[in-house]
C-alpha cells in the first residue's frame, strides 16, 4: 500500500474507536470498529515502554506510536481511561503526563477525545463498577466474540479495547429531547394549545 493511502478494510466501517489506557510501563490500545451500530474488534495490543530508561524517552515514544496507531487506523474518536487517584502522587503525575502526550498525539490529527473514569467503563462492560480486569476481558470476549487466543496478551489492551466499548455505549444513547423547563415555559411557546 502506498504512503498515505487508506486500507481500503477501514472504509467498511461507519466509526472507529481508538481506545487508550494509559501507563508509562505498559499502555494498553484497543481499535472498535462500528458498522450498523455493531460494535467489532479491529485490533489491540500494548506499547511496552519499560526498555526506555528516561520517562522523557517513554513519553515520546507514547507519542509516536499513538501517533501512528491514528494515523493507520483513522480513527473518528478516541476514549481514554481517565487516571485514579493513588496514595503516590509521583506516579499520578507520570501517569497524567502519559495519558496528556496519548491525547496530544490524537489531537494534532482532529480526532475528538473522550475519557471515563475505570468505574465507569468497568461498569459499562461488566455491570459492576468494582469489577477485575480479568472479567472485564472475559466481558468482552463474550460481547464482541473475541477468540481466546486473540486474548493472550496483557490486560493493559482489553482495557483500552473496554475504553472505546464503553464510549460507543455512551454516545449510542438516545439525546432527550429539551422540551420546556417549566409549565409557564410550556404555556408561552404554545399558547394556541391551551384554552
């Protein structure tokens, strides 16, 4: 395929999700696709970032890869695992710098970005906010039909695979229609309606 050609397999898609679950060891990214509002697995993996020494190196390499990984699948929309608050505020604050370069990376290519706290997305895979990583997996090889071989790797890419799940979830959901705050709102707006 030549440069900046799109992989004609991303054009059967009516959205792609890139989901992120930051982390400056491991960073975890899953690709869902949409198509008639089904939602499929196109790919996931992690980024292992251990071998660079620097946590400067680490947060480049972040930003290339995610980079990258937008830039080949073109994703519509990111979702990103907001950060928890620990006990050690040295790691919250690697943490918050990895997910910020994940999320730099997305924008400098227009792609909207949306984040959900782990409760949340745990909750919109699983039904329990407390749920363990392993049974979000096993979720979401169950919801999306996932062969358990495709699964074999570490947890960081089911989670972000979860991340982009829960947004499709989310953004799926019917908008109420904003109708008048109040019956003297009502009255104002129709008042060939009432007698």
């Amino acid at each position: 395929m030549a440069p900046n050609a799109i992989d004609p397999s991303l054009k059967q898609w009516d959205k792609i999700i890139i989901g992120i679950d930051p982390g400056t060891n491991v960073m975890g990214y899953g690709i869902l696709g949409i198509k008639t509002k089904k939602p499929a697995l196109i790919a996931m993996g992690v980024i292992k970032l251990s071998k660079f020494e620097s946590h400067y190196l680490r947060l480049s390499r972040i930003y290339e890869r995610v980079l990258s990984l937008v830039e080949q699948y073109l994703p519509d929309e990111m979702s990103i695992e907001a950060p928890f608050f620990g006990k050690n505020v040295q790691s919250m604050l690697k943490l918050g710098r990895a997910q910020g370069v994940a999320i730099a990376a997305a924008l400098a290519r227009d792609v909207p970005i949306h984040e959900y706290e782990p409760r949340k997305i745990k909750m919109a895979i699983t039904g329990n906010g407390a749920a363990s990583k392993e049974q979000v997996r096993e979720m979401l090889r169950r919801m999306l039909a996932i062969k358990s071989e495709q699964l074999d790797i570490e947890l960081d890419a089911t989670d972000a695979l979860a991340a982009a799940l829960c947004h499709h979830y989310e953004s799926s959901r019917p908008v109420p229609a904003a109708g008048p705050k109040s019956w003297k709102e009502f009255i104002a707006k129709n008042p060939d309606r009432v007698k």
